[in-house]
C-alpha cells in the first residue's frame, strides 16, 4: 500500500512545505491588514468627529445629534462604519491573495471599496434617522481616502526596502514562445518588481542554449516534473501560453497540464487563446494589458481559510464541551469493555496529501488491523472488500457506536488541531487515496480542501 501511496501521493506532499509556509505568511499578512484597516477606520471616523471644531470655519456649527447622545449610540456607529467598511473591502477583493495585483490595481481597488462604503454608510444613517453633519462626513471620506493609501504605499515600500514581500511572485511560464514574449515584455522588473520569472517550460528546445530574456529553459511538456519544478524553485504563480492554433495533441496535452496544475497549491492563468478548457470556477483577470482566465485552484483562499479556521475553532470547543459527559461514559464502557485501548488511531490523508492521524473511538476488537486478512471478501472483479456489513470484529458496543456515529466524537480533537474541518470530503485511508488518484487525476482536487468531521 505504502508503495502505491508514495508513487501517487508524494508529489502534492513534496509541495506541502512550501506551499504551507507561503500561506502562513499569507494569513498573517492578511490578518495584519484587517486589524490596520479597522483601527485606521476608527481613528479616522474619531478624528472627523473632532476636526470640526478645531478647523476655523468648524467652530461656529452647532455639536450634532450624534454628541448629545449617550457612549452607546457613539459605539454603535463605530461598529457600524467598521463592519461596512470591512464588508465593502472584502467584496471588492481589497484582500485578495487569488491574483497577481500591481499597486495601481490594489489602489483602485480601495478606492472603488471605500467610495461604495460611504454610499451604504450615508443609506444606513438615513435608514435609521441618524443625523450625521455633513462637515464630519466628509472630513472622513477625505482623510480616511489618504490614510488607507498612504499605508498601502508605505508598505510596498517597505517590502521592498526590506526584501520581505508578501506578494512575491515566483512565476514560471508554460506554453509557447509568441505568448511568453508577449507575457515577459508586460510584466518587466520596473513597473512589476516583485514578480520574478524562474524558468520557462516549452517543446522549443533550442531555449536551452539561447534562453529568452535570460531566463532558464527547465524543460519541455513531455517530459515535465511539475511537482519538483515547483518545489525546487518555490514556485507559486504559473501562466499558460498555448499556441494560438493547437492541434488535437496538444490541445490534450494542454488540458492535462491545466488539470494537474489546477490540483497543486499555485495561482494559474490562462492566456485565452485557448477555450476547449473547463472554465468552472474561472474568473477574467489581466496581466498588464493581457486578458488571461484565471482558474482558480480548488483550495479555499486566504480570507476563507481564515473564516473556515476560526469556524472550526469555535465548533469543536463547543461540541467537545458538549459532548464531555458522553465521551467520559464511552471511554469508560470502551475500558469496561475488554480492557483494550478506548481511542482507535489511523493513518489518513489530509489537505495537499499531508498524513494525519485521525482519532475515533475503538469499536472493534483489540489487533482488529492483524485480522484483517482473516475476514477480507472479494467482490465479483476480484477487489478485496475492506468494509463489511458484519464483520466479526465488530464489538457488541461498536455496533452501537457506529450505527450512531457517537464513534467519530474524538476527531473533533482533530478538527482543533487542523487536521481536520467540520465539514468537507471524509479523509481517505494513503491506499484509497493513492487508487482513486491513479484511476481518475481530477480526484486529487480532493485534496485541496482539509477533510471534514461531516461530508
């Protein structure tokens, strides 16, 4: 089993490192910018409602509704510009680590956020009868407008300055010579500076000796070691550039690159001179001024990560809280039992192949794995049936734990660990995982996403 495992399954478990430690630094990045963007919102809205009466033709207005009120009320609308203002940027894509964004584009985009932002917040007050001087209204459009983009700029400064770029791009390009030249000559080190070609995989195998624009030929598409390629040179951006007539062949070479691409922890865009591809889960993009189809990968972004984690978090507090008084009598039957273990520990594959252990409880006898053969049935084909209706290892109390789930109880242990979610594919034993991936590739999308307590 193991040997068909690590032929099927290691590649996505080579890129795990990598493609873990980039999505840490992601997360934390992200999670950076939210905390700044919120404080920079309160002090703003603070500072608007006090500018009033420290700016000259301030003073002589009257103080509004709003000060006349009590903390709460005051509070209340802290909250309330927070939540829309965090709301319009996450719409707008503000946080979005899923595209390769230059600045101009990460600028427009708060801009358009933070206008339609003070749109809803103006239709909000006018809902709810809250009067808000216009004099403060606009102080904080203005000043909170400057802020926001001061902060973006000083931090690309910074990343560059300090050589720590969470948005660093290392790219490698796929396809043909007239598309990559044109990708190359858009993205030049000036106007993009944190985005670095590594190589180039095309059948022109002349690259090799003469490479365009110094950047090294790894290879061509017959012979491609994805996997290593990305985990060598750290790669988490890939872009396609099919030639513009393809024939049948290598319009089905082109589509098993895209699937097998589509399955590994990178960004991939298509430039679209090719459209016999899927396009599920695809969105329009562009890089410089050259449109591309962006298919997204099957794994969750930063931002729903994030929001999945912290769901998990607290639902498996909650259902382990919950759950103590039953799980205490069950490890105590369990016990009572035969005296054997009470927790069942096993091999699993997780998120980008990763191997976890998965904890149930024990509803077999003790060595259950060692009598494994003693009880194996063959279906009509041949295949060994490892799931058995009645299976003679089954206790008396398995049943019952089985039959009511109440086994599955301690994997909430895994979901606070991470190694699980709450909800998503049931985890695969490395054997199941490696099969299914063999006999049909698009499966191993499966394993973009962590496994769940509930399918």
């Amino acid at each position: 089993c193991m040997t068909v495992q690590n032929r099927v399954v290691s590649p996505l478990l080579q890129l795990r490192p990598q493609s873990w430690t980039l999505k840490r630094f992601s997360a934390n990045y992200l999670l950076f910018l939210l905390l700044a963007d919120a404080v920079i919102l309160q002090v703003v809205f603070w500072w608007s409602m006090e500018l009033r009466y420290l700016l000259p033709f301030g003073r002589t207005l009257q103080p509004d509704v709003i000060d006349s009120r009590l903390f709460i009320p005051i509070a209340a609308l802290h909250i309330t510009v927070g939540v829309i203002w965090l709301l319009s940027f996450v719409i707008a894509s503000v946080y979005s680590t899923s595209h390769i964004m230059h600045w101009s584009d990460e600028l427009q985009r708060v801009i358009l956020a933070h206008t339609i932002a003070a749109l809803c917040l103006a239709g909000v007050l006018y809902m709810a009868r809250i009067e808000l001087m216009r004099l403060v209204y606009l102080y904080f459009y203005l000043l909170a407008l400057l802020v926001l983009v001061a902060h973006r700029l000083s931090l690309r400064v910074w990343h560059r300055m300090s050589k720590m770029e969470p948005d660093k791009q290392n790219i490698l390009l796929i396809g043909a010579d007239e598309g990559m030249k044109n990708i190359i000559s858009q993205l030049n080190p000036q106007e993009w500076p944190t985005h670095e070609f590594i190589g180039i995989v095309s059948n022109n195998e002349n690259r090799a000796s003469t490479p365009m624009h110094n950047i090294p030929w790894l290879g061509n598409l017959s012979n491609l070691n994805l996997p290593e390629i990305i985990r060598q040179h750290k790669v988490n951006a890939v872009i396609v550039a099919p030639p513009r007539q393809l024939a049948e062949q290598a319009a089905g070479q082109t589509a098993n690159l895209v699937e097998q691409l589509r399955s590994m922890p990178v960004q991939l865009h298509v430039i679209p001179d090719y459209f016999d591809l899927t396009l599920r889960s695809a969105s329009i993009g562009r890089l410089g001024d050259i449109p591309t189809i962006n298919l997204h990968s099957t794994e969750v972004d930063t931002f729903q990560r994030m929001v999945k984690r912290l769901i998990d978090l607290v639902g498996a507090t909650v259902g382990l809280l919950l759950a103590a008084p039953v799980m205490v009598m069950i490890a105590i039957a369990i016990r009572w039992q035969d005296g054997g273990p009470i927790l069942y520990r096993a091999q699993r594959v997780g998120e980008q192949g990763r191997l976890f252990t998965m904890y149930k409880f024990r509803s077999m006898v003790v060595n259950a794995d060692r009598l494994q053969t003693n009880v194996n049935q063959k279906d009509g084909e041949g295949n060994i049936i490892h799931k058995q209706k009645n299976d003679p290892r089954v206790t008396r109390l398995g049943r019952f734990l089985r039959r009511s789930s109440l086994d599955e109880l301690p994997q909430l242990v895994n979901v606070l660990k991470g190694d699980m979610s709450l909800v998503g594919p049931r985890p695969l034993t490395p054997a199941d995982g490696a099969r299914l991936s063999a006999a049909y590739p698009p499966f191993a999308r499966r394993f973009a996403v962590p496994p769940g307590l509930t399918g």
